[in-house]
C-alpha cells in the first residue's frame, strides 16, 4: 500500500486518538485499549514500509505520548524534571539524530573553511579575531604563557561570564531558525570560522598541542553543545519548512516544542562547560593526562547522551 494511501484510510482513527490523549475527547476504555494496539499495529507496519517516514516518527510519538500515560505514576509526576533528562528528551531526541549530523557537517566544514582561509589569507585571523586579542597572545606568547588569557579574571566572575555568553549564543542558533533556518546556519558559520582561524593561528606559531589540550578542556563540551543547538533551529526551520503530514501550523508548533527541549537539555551541559573554563582551563600546568582525561571524557559525554543513549531508549520502546 502507499504510504499517501496508508495515511488516508488510517488518519481519523490517529486523530481520534490523539484527541483522547490530550483530553479534548473522552472515549470508553475498552475502546481507547483497541485504539492503542491498532496504532502500535500501524507503527510496525510504518516501520517495515515506510521506514524513516514522517508517518513513522508520527506514529512512533503517538505510541510514545500514548505509553507515558498508561504507564506515568505520581512518583514520575513528582519527578518530572528527573524523567526530563532521562526519558522524555531522549526519547524525542531519537527523530532528529539526521538533524544534528547536518549541524555537526556544517559546523565542521566551516572550521575547515576557516582554517583554509588563515593559512591563504595573511589578515584573516586578524580580521575574525580583532587586532587587541591577536596582539595580546603574541604578547602572551612572547612571555611563554600562551593561555594566559584564561588566567586574566576571576574564576567565578570568568566561569559566570562565560556560561551567560554560550547561553545568549545558543539561544541566537535556536532562534534564529525561523528564518527558514538561514540564521541558524549564519551562528554556526560565524562561531566555526573562529574556531578554525583560531586553532591555525596557534597552530602556525607551534602551538597546536599547546592550544587544544588547554582549549578543548572547556571547548569540547562547549562546542559540542552549540552544534546541539544550531540542531534545535534546525528542528523549528525543518517543522516549517517540511510539514509532511501534518498541517504547516501543527508542523512549526511541533518543531518549535522540540528545539525548545533540546535547548534545555543543554543547560546543564553549558554551566558544566563554563565552570571548566573559570575554574580548570586556567590551570596549564596539569599533565597531559589529565588534560585528556577531561576531555575525552567530555566527548564520551556527550556522544553517549546525545546519540547512543537515544539509540537505547528507542530499540527497548519498539522491542
């Protein structure tokens, strides 16, 4: 059967539903319960025919949505920010794992672009990072201190300023999405050319190893979570742009609901990020080891909370 076909014969029995899931109808348990394994039936068979589908990731939320409200206790209800990071966004975040690989592309070739363009163009670095900042690294440099800049402030003052800049950041990513997504790209581009001129300008003075163990102590967690949500624009862009079977309304309500979440997963991830920067980055005197060791453990992080925990929820819910 096509999938317009399996839409249509099928479409008021989902919005039926969906409707007693969100208390707009009530319906006779017994035909709720019938209604429930009808959808779970159409979800397997989405799954087998129409394979990453927006009828798939339709259905898949609707037995979801459906699943938590069989199942939801009083101890969850109290518990409701705990089963946030656990379940919910995880869970949701499974359907979007396309679009944060497009975020993590993009993000990645404008690093390249940016590095390209410091190593060909002699003013470039100069140009994206401002002559007082380029001047007071030499300056650092020249005094054998490198990374001295991270030692310039306070630690609370610093960790505080840092996390409320990566915060206004992100937020721009997100919201900026509703230009179709092209203000979402523009936050990327611009915070990933830093980022790549930035590493060639170390990289040119022999500072390369210098540079990224000090650096991406804070750097992995807080570059990884701006790709997460330049992902979160992405989603809202994606809602208005491609409303599949949904009406666009409903489409850009869904996409805005779920970059919304994305967004707040990542506070944690922000504050953690900040506080490494103000508290630990400025400590270059640590072994190279443990420089790893904090960053690699970063990375482990947030590769497991963002694609393979998502992965594990979604293969027990569809078991």
């Amino acid at each position: 059967m096509r999938e317009a076909a399996f839409v249509k014969q099928n479409k008021d029995k989902w919005a039926t539903f969906e409707s007693a899931l969100s208390n707009k109808t009530k319906i006779a348990p017994d035909v709720l319960s019938d209604l429930y394994i009808e959808i779970t039936d159409h979800l397997s068979y989405a799954k087998t025919f129409y394979p990453k589908s927006n009828t798939e990731f339709y259905l898949n939320g609707l037995a979801s949505q459906a699943h938590q409200n069989i199942y939801k206790t009083k101890k969850e209800a109290k518990n409701r920010i705990i089963s946030f990071w656990k379940t919910e966004f995880p869970t949701m975040f499974y359907d979007h794992q396309r679009t944060l690989l497009v975020a993590f592309l993009v993000f990645a070739f404008f690093t390249a672009v940016g590095a390209f363009s410091a190593a060909n163009e002699g003013d470039f670095v100069r140009s994206i990072l401002g002559d007082a900042y380029v001047n007071m690294t030499l300056e650092n440099i020249e005094n054998d201190d490198p990374m001295a800049v991270y030692k310039q402030m306070g630690e609370f003052n610093m960790s505080l300023g840092i996390t409320i800049n990566n915060i206004r950041v992100a937020i721009f990513a997100f919201a900026l999405g509703i230009l179709f997504g092209i203000g979402t790209l523009f936050i990327m581009m611009q915070n990933a050319i830093m980022l790549g001129s930035f590493q060639y300008f170390f990289y040119d003075k022999g500072l390369l190893w210098e540079s990224a163990r000090t650096i991406w102590i804070h750097g992995t967690i807080e570059i990884s979570v701006i790709i997460i949500a330049g992902c979160a624009g992405l989603v809202m862009a994606k809602g208005m742009l491609f409303p599949g079977t949904f009406s666009r309304m409903e489409s850009f309500r869904r996409g805005v609901i779920n970059g919304l979440k994305i967004m707040l997963s990542t506070v944690p991830f922000f504050i953690i990020a900040g506080f490494l920067e103000g508290y630990v980055t400025r400590h270059t005197e640590m072994p190279d080891w443990l420089a790893i060791l904090i960053i690699g453990g970063s990375l482990a992080f947030i590769l497991f909370y963002y694609v393979l925990y998502p992965h594990q929820l979604h293969k027990k819910t569809t078991l």
